[in-house]
C-alpha cells in the first residue's frame, strides 16, 4: 500500500516573512492578534507569539513596535468610538473596553496612574509617643560627691 504525500492542512506554522509583515502591520493599525489569526491563510496566534518568541528573522523587536502602536490605535479608536456611539452605555462599553486593553498593552502611557495620596494615616498613638519623646528630659547622670550625693 503506497502511502499518500502530505497535504498541507489547517494553518501555516512555518515562518513566512510576507505573512508576518502583513500581521505586524494590521496589528499596528490597532487590530488584535486573535482577529487577525481568525482570517483565512493566518497562523494560528500561538504560532505568532512562538515567532516572537524565538525571534525568527528578527520578530521580536518588530513585533514589539507593532504592539506599542496597535495600543495607540486602540487608544485612539476608544476616543472614535465614544465620540460616534449613538447609545450611551454601549458607547461607554466599548470606550472601557479599548482602554483597559491599551493600558494593559502600554501600562506606562494608557495604565491607571496612582492617586497621589492627600494625607497619609497617621496612628496618634505613635504620633503621641514621638512628641513624649521629644519633650522628655535627659538623663542626668550624678557624679559621687555631687548634689544630692551622701556618702
């Protein structure tokens, strides 16, 4: 029995240069990997990330720029989409969305910046034992034959 050649089925996992340029630049116009990788003749994204991973061909630093502006984009596209919602809770829907996702893609652009802290809570407690402290007398230390001193 003569076996059949191999077809090629399913997804292409091999790295494919035109085909990782043409991720990396539909990423960078603000579209996910798992959107992307669903289109047919993609990769499945995993294979994507073990590109980036392993850095075929260079991937890595590519995919990294493609990343930082697809969360612009994203960032960007939340602004768009609030601004044209006709509904408004869906409009804030989409809005959080995007912008949670962009923060956790670019946290030190789009991420939640901490509240600066108004006042800290002090326990009067320890702040009463500092003061005490501070007023307390200083030991005095009597030398023999000094006042006060019997012998």
């Amino acid at each position: 029995m003569a076996k059949t050649p191999a077809r090629s089925t399913g997804r292409p996992s091999r790295y494919q240069p035109d085909i990782a340029t043409r991720i990396l630049q539909r990423m960078a116009g603000g579209e996910t990997l798992t959107a992307i990788c669903r289109t047919a003749g993609m990769p499945c994204h995993s294979t994507v990330r073990l590109w980036a991973i392993e850095d075929r061909d260079g991937f890595s630093a590519r995919y990294a720029r493609a990343r930082e502006a697809q969360a612009h984009a994203i960032a960007e596209g939340a602004l768009d989409g609030a601004q044209r919602a006709t509904d408004a809770a869906l409009g804030r829907l989409e809005f959080d969305a995007k912008r949670w996702f962009a923060g956790k893609m670019l946290p030190r652009v789009y991420g939640e910046k901490p509240e600066p802290q108004v006042g800290t809570v002090v326990n009067p407690i320890v702040v009463l034992l500092q003061q005490m402290q501070a007023r307390a007398l200083p030991v005095v230390q009597h030398e023999p034959g000094g006042v006060g001193h019997r012998e």
